[in-house]
C-alpha cells in the first residue's frame, strides 16, 4: 500500500463499510468536494467539526531569488491560498505519532 491515502482509497473504504456501490460513493465524495471547492473559491471560511478549518488568507507579498542566480531579486506579489488548520482531535491523534516512524 502507498504512503497516500487516496481519493480512491476513501471511496473503497466507505464503500466497504456501507455496503454502497463504489460509483455512488464516488459521486457522493466528489460532491462534496466539490462543494468545499466552491466555497473556498468565493472566499468562505469551511469548518468541518472535528475535523478542521480551512480558509483563504492573502499572502504578504515579499521578494524571491532564483537559487540559481541568486543575484537577482523576484518580487512575488501577495495573493490568495488556502490555510487549513487541524481541529482538537485531529491534532491529539496526530501527535501521538512517533516521528521516526513517519515515512518522508
């Protein structure tokens, strides 16, 4: 098994435990995907209990440099990306891993 845990993986596991066809869990995740998409494109703020929140916050704009010439200055202008922090649960499950088992 792959260190990802996949779209894919998600759907076999819902519809394992279900008993739902593979195609109607599919449907159902991408939709809400979808849906999450969509709301973080018009700049809302998603919050699923216990899960997490994820939000669109402006990055400061602030100057790059080509390591390859690092000479030269880039100005990265600010713009918009998605933050997402983890609720209570997910962190206490979280740092309960050892670090030295973590794969990279």
């Amino acid at each position: 098994m792959s260190k990802n845990f996949t779209k894919r993986d998600l759907v076999l596991k819902i519809s394992h435990e279900t008993g739902e066809t593979q195609e109607t869990v599919f449907n159902i995740v991408q939709k809400t995907l979808d849906y999450l998409n969509a709301a973080l494109a018009e700049g809302k703020t998603v919050e699923i209990r216990n899960f997490g929140v994820f939000e669109v916050r402006v990055s400061k704009p602030r100057i790059g440099r080509n390591p390859n010439k690092p000479q030269n200055d880039i100005p990265i202008p600010s713009r918009p990306v998605v933050r997402f922090k983890p609720g209570k649960e997910m962190r206490e499950m979280v740092e309960k891993l050892d670090p030295k088992k973590i794969k990279k």
